[in-house]
C-alpha cells in the first residue's frame, strides 16, 4: 500500500523550500521504491526552485541520490528489493534511434516512473531530473536504478548520480582526455572539481584550473591539478597558454555555462583542441564569436550532458576505483546534513562554501 515520507518541496517560484508529507505509490510495472540513504544538493535542484528548468510546480527536489531497493514491480529483472544502487536520470529505453545505433548514452526517450508521488492533499508532484530523493523514500523508473558494490559509502557515492559523474565524464566520454594531453578546466565547483579528478584519471600531463575563488583552486590542486590560476586578477587564456608553451590545451573544460567563459575556453585551447560545454547556461544567454575563427581553429566544439555517461557502464567502474583508492569521492563531501537543512545548504552553496552539502537519513 502507498506510504508517506517528508520529502522537501518547492511550491512555487524563488520561495524557500519546505517539509511536507508525501505520499509514495506501491510500484507499478517497471517501476521501483528506493529507500534513499543519501542525497546531495545540486545546484540543478536550485534552478528548479528558482523555475529556471520548467514551471510544473510544485516541484519534489533532490536526484543525486543512493538508497537501497525496498520494493520493484511486475517485470523489474535489473534489480532486487535490498541492492544498493545510484539514482540516474539517464534510464535508457534500447529502442529508440541512438539506442539501436549503439550509442544508448544519447537515448532521446528515457525512462521515468509513469505513477505519480503527491502530497498529502493529492496535488501531483513533478520530481527533480524524475527522481525527487529529498525524500525518506521515491519512486522511480526501475531503469534509474543502478547497482553497485554495497560497501561504497553512500554520501559519496551518491555524487555520481548528477555532479561528479557530469565532470568525470566531461573530461573522460565527451572530452576524450588521454595520455599526456594538457587540459584546462574554467570553473572549479564540484563538477569543475570532478572534470579535474577526470582528467587526472585520464593520464593529463598538465591540468590547469581557473577560478575567482582562491578556496576553489586549492581544492582543484588538492585533486590533480597541476596549475592553477585566478582569472580575478589573470587574463586565464594568456596563462593557459603560457603553462602551455604558447599553443593552449588540449582539451578545455568549460564548468561555468556562462557566454564570457565560453569564450575564454574557445581561446584559451590549442588548435584543433576540444571545447567541453558541461556548465549549465540559463536560456537567456547568447555568444558571438567571429565565424572565421571557428573555422580556422578547427577541433571540435561539444557539449556535455550528464558527462555522456552510461550508468551502467560507467556508475560501477567508478565505485570499483573509489573502493581501490584510486578516486576519492569522499573529498567532494564537504558536509552532511539533515533533509531539514537544504535551504540553509541553497545559501552555503551559492556562496561557494561547499563542493557538496549531502542530506544522509
């Protein structure tokens, strides 16, 4: 039978969230109840708060999640009541063009959980990247659940539902990172931070972070980097270059999703080098480039959605290095809080106090 569980709720545009009793369905076909022992505070969580992803108030927050599977429906085979597994939002359907065409990791028509949670009233929610684990308990798509080695800590292993895999990725699936390759990575919160961790993970020769936060950049040194520079006080492209030789990096990762950082990546790589997207820019941002460099520079201009990772794939691999102590997902854990805390957590957030506040239950 349906149960009800605090989860944290934002009802309306730019109002602090909220505690509320929300009401979780028994799991219908393909469908799983996860009982979510960890979830960090994106700041993708913010926007929805903020209306900045869509209006479908009101919204129940949290994705960045693990948990343990409490119950499944009817033709759930991927997992079992009592796995440990990673929340995604990328549940991929293996039928659509790119899945058939071996490239499931651009699925155009993911999966989520076809019922709906609400509160308490019966008002419909809208859960996060469909995962909504600012809750005791959600339901998902059984797709969206990902097992992994239950020994992993689940404060950090939950990072690899959105923010630590989206940089890793970045730096490992979209940028192509190899051996000796030199890189530079513009924005160094967590999954600038992570884009770092990648690229050492990839063999970079060299791994530049810039930042306007001296915090951040000790923390990226701290994590691989080999360089570093304030681009408060230091053009970052004359000192990429510099740290370059002259030519650029290889690859450069753009952690910001902002016009004015964006170009500095378009500048600030070697010709032919690669420009990684992976900040999330807001819908009203525009960039301007002369045409004719575009061309000139030749290389590859991408972008980065979830570090075109393949749970499946990538989420267990991940875990198997941070259980061998080769990737330290603890380090992205700066705090652990209360779910009645993630407001408070909004603020330290946007300040840049935290790589990652995690609620743990």
């Amino acid at each position: 039978m349906a149960q009800q569980v605090r989860g944290v709720v934002a009802r309306a545009k730019g109002e602090p969230v909220r505690i509320e009793t929300v009401t979780v369905p028994d799991p219908g076909p393909g469908e799983a109840v996860v009982q979510v022992q960890a979830c960090g505070v994106c700041h993708t969580d913010l926007h929805y708060r903020e209306g900045g992803i869509n209006d479908d108030f009101p919204f129940l927050l949290g994705h960045e999640a693990a948990g343990v599977v409490e119950a499944v429906g009817e033709g759930v085979t991927e997992v079992a009541p009592g796995d440990f597994v990673i929340l995604n939002w990328r549940a991929v359907c293996g039928q659509c063009r790119a899945c058939l065409r071996g490239r499931p990791q651009y699925c155009f028509d993911t999966h989520n959980a076809r019922q709906r949670m609400t509160l308490a009233d019966g008002t419909e929610l809208t859960p996060a990247l469909g995962i909504g684990a600012f809750a005791e308990k959600t339901l998902v798509a059984a797709g969206q659940c990902t097992k992994v080695d239950p020994a992993a800590s689940p404060a950090a292993a939950g990072l690899l539902g959105c923010g630590v895999m989206a940089g890793i990725g970045a730096a490992l699936n979209t940028g192509g990172v190899g051996r000796g390759d030199s890189v530079a990575v513009i924005g160094c919160g967590g999954v600038g931070n992570a884009a770092v961790v990648g690229a050492r993970l990839a063999g970079a020769a060299k791994i530049i972070a810039v930042d306007v936060d001296d915090r951040k950049l000790e923390t990226a040194r701290g994590l691989g980097a080999t360089h570093t520079v304030n681009s408060r006080s230091t053009d970052p492209v004359e000192a990429v270059r510099e740290a370059t030789g002259g030519f650029g990096a290889d690859v450069v990762i753009e952690a910001v999703g902002r016009p004015e950082t964006y170009e500095q990546a378009f500048y600030a790589r070697d010709l032919a080098g690669t420009v990684v997207l992976v900040g999330v820019p807001t819908p009203d941002m525009r960039i301007d480039l002369p045409l004719l460099d575009v061309f000139g520079r030749g290389g590859a201009l991408k972008s980065s959605w979830y570090g075109d990772c393949l749970p499946s794939r990538d989420f267990p691999m991940l875990i198997d290095l941070y259980r061998q102590g080769r990737l330290d997902l603890d380090a992205f854990v700066t705090e652990t809080i209360a779910l009645d805390e993630v407001e408070e957590a909004f603020e330290r957030m946007h300040h840049g106090d935290v790589l990652r506040s995690v609620v743990v239950f």
